[in-house]
C-alpha cells in the first residue's frame, strides 16, 4: 500500500544522506521495516517535497504499485528523489570488499522508471540494523563498506532533536501507530453505548429546529476542541455521547472537517481520535473518518490510511471514508486541495483544481 506524506512544516536543514535518513521516520510517522521509500526532492534547494511508502513485498510482486508512486512524484512535480529501501543487511562481500546490498535489481528497475518520467536519482540508500549504505556511492572517503552508524540510537542526531522540537513524533512501528487508534477494550465503549441510546431516546422526544441544533452542535465540538488545547483530553461521558450523536448529521460533520484548516487542527483530531476508540458501531464511523481526514490534510498517510481502515471495517458503505481512500490511493498533495470539504447528501469532499491545470 502507498501512505503519502508530506515535508515537514518546520523548516530543518538536510544536508545529507544521513539527514535524510533520520528524517525519514518522522515524515511517514513510523520507523519503516520491509519498506521502499520514495522521498521527492524539488526546486533548486531540492526541498524534500512528497513522500511515498510501499511495502517491499508489493513492490517486487507488483510493478505497478511502483509505477503508481512514481505517476504520484510526477504530478507532485518532483524533480529529483531519494530512495530508501528498509530490508536486512548484506549478507556477504564481494571480493573486492563492497557489500552485496539486497534489493539492487528492484532498486535499478525503480531508478529507470523514475529516469524515465524525468525524476533524477539524488541518491539510493538501504537502512538495515541501525546503519544505513547507500547503492550508488562507491567511495570510499565517503561511503564506508561496513556502513553508517544511525545517530537516533544515541540520541546524537540533530535532525531527530529538531524534529522532536517541533513536535513531530514517530512510532516504532506501523503496528504501534494502529494501536493509538484501535478501539478500547467493549466494556469502556458499552458504558458510552448506553448513554448514547439513552440520549437518542430523550431527543426523540423533542423536535428540535435542525439549524439550532446544528448551531449547538458547533458550540458543543468547538468546547470539546478547547478542551484538548488546553490539555484536558478526557471528555466526559454525556458530552461524549452527545458529539457522536451530533457527528451522524451530514452537515455538522462537514462543518467539523473545517477544523482541518485552522490552528487547532491538531487538537480536533485529538478529540476525533478519543471519540473514535471509546464509540461502538456505527457511532465510530463519523470520528474515524474525520481522524483520517485531518491526518490527510496535515500529510500523515499512513495514520490516515489506518484510521480509513478502521472506518470501513465499521461500514464499507462509508462514502467519506472512500473517497479518503482514494485521495491516498491516488497520492493526492493535500496542499493542492483548495476547497473546504462538502459532503451533505452522502458525497463527499469536492476535488479542486491543481494550480495550472
């Protein structure tokens, strides 16, 4: 599967391979194993620019998973990338002292079709047992056979510590970062379950106007929201249920999906992600797809690839949740994405047009 990501919004320099690999954790939210990873390079300072993950199985069994990222760097205008491949380490030397790298045939098959769409190669490393080498050097003043140390692991890279700074985090692994969104164990979510039937049934009493409804469900996920600003992250039990009740509403949804774009995206999808892993079907629905929402549109793919999952696991019916998976399966640059999303009637988010196109 491909999980696009994003350059990171705080500015750090990336002076070399080393750099990039201790980057390259944080750009895709966790630290990759089996992995090839595409990392676009654009402009003149080759900014790091869009950056792809496939698993390695599917990009040995399957070109055109291959052929998918490199269509993804081209609209994103790439201009040149870096390849990353995270597999085991050499198993033997030739004789004249050069590490047999594993995966070179996919690698060489990878930089002729990226060559072949106009993208230069600006280098190709493998990251393998904490040391990483790279496929095109052969220097020895630069690139040692025996590979190099990562400086993560002693907590000496300045790329690591700056990103850390910024607030930028990285799971250990895919794995981990699909826990922080799993549902929490039923006996938790069954007590929210009882206060949400128990709401719906005190509204169902009452035939509220629908825009003075909608308009205390905005004041209602706008509280909620500064509750996780100001680091009060555990809502209570009624207002829990009461968002998920309000999130079943089409347009209340939508409106929540603006959060996106604002200063407190990131505690949006915080409370997003809380009302996700404490609700039951079909209440989990709304939040899951808003957490991948939000992570789409801050450029964390694989944690909205996950929290599209868990969406659709729910109910593959979800229009949303499948038009999310379409923008990560197309590698769709958020930043191109203009319009704020309008999903009434059962749509979803309208695609804008790509400057120039």
């Amino acid at each position: 599967m491909t999980e696009p990501a994003l350059d990171p919004t705080p500015v750090m320099r990336v002076s070399s391979p080393a750099d990039l690999v201790e980057l390259v954790p944080f750009l895709v939210g966790f630290h990759p194993r089996k992995s090839l990873v595409f990392v676009g390079l654009k402009g003149p300072r080759e900014r790091v620019g869009l950056t792809l993950r496939l698993d390695l199985e599917a990009a040995r069994a399957a070109p055109s998973s291959v052929q998918a990222c490199v269509a993804h760097l081209v609209r994103a205008d790439a201009e040149a990338a870096v390849l990353v491949v995270y597999d085991n380490p050499p198993a033997f030397w030739y004789d004249d002292g050069w590490p047999a790298l594993p995966q070179t045939e996919l690698v060489a098959e990878v930089v002729d079709s990226l060559n072949a769409r106009g993208i230069a190669i600006a280098d190709a490393l493998l990251v393998a047992q904490g040391r990483w080498w790279s496929y095109v050097c052969a220097n020895l003043q630069c690139c040692d056979p025996s590979g190099h140390e990562l400086g993560s692991g002693q907590g000496t890279s300045v790329v690591a510590a700056a990103a850390t700074v910024a607030g930028m985090t990285v799971a250990a692994g895919r794995e981990e970062l699909a826990a922080g969104l799993a549902p929490l164990p039923i006996a938790e979510r069954q007590s929210l379950l009882t206060t949400v039937h128990k709401l719906v049934d005190a509204r169902g009493s009452h035939n509220a106007d629908p825009i003075e409804r909608r308009a205390l469900a905005a004041r209602s996920w706008s509280a909620a929201v500064a509750q996780q600003r100001r680091g009060e992250t555990v809502i209570d039990e009624d207002a829990a249920a009461a968002l998920l009740i309000d999130l079943m509403d089409v347009h209340v949804r939508d409106a929540c999906c603006e959060w996106a774009l604002g200063p407190d995206s990131l505690a949006a999808q915080a409370l997003a992600r809380q009302l996700a892993r404490r609700a039951t079907a079909p209440w989990d629905v709304a939040p899951y797809a808003l957490v991948a929402w939000f992570a789409w549109r801050n450029g964390e793919g694989a944690l909205s690839r996950i929290a599209t999952e868990y969406a659709l696991a729910s109910d593959p019916n979800c229009t949303f949740a499948r038009l999310i998976e379409e923008l990560l399966d197309q590698g769709v640059d958020p930043r191109a994405w203009r319009d704020p999303p309008r999903m009434g009637g059962g749509g979803g988010p309208r695609r804008s047009r790509r400057r120039g196109g």
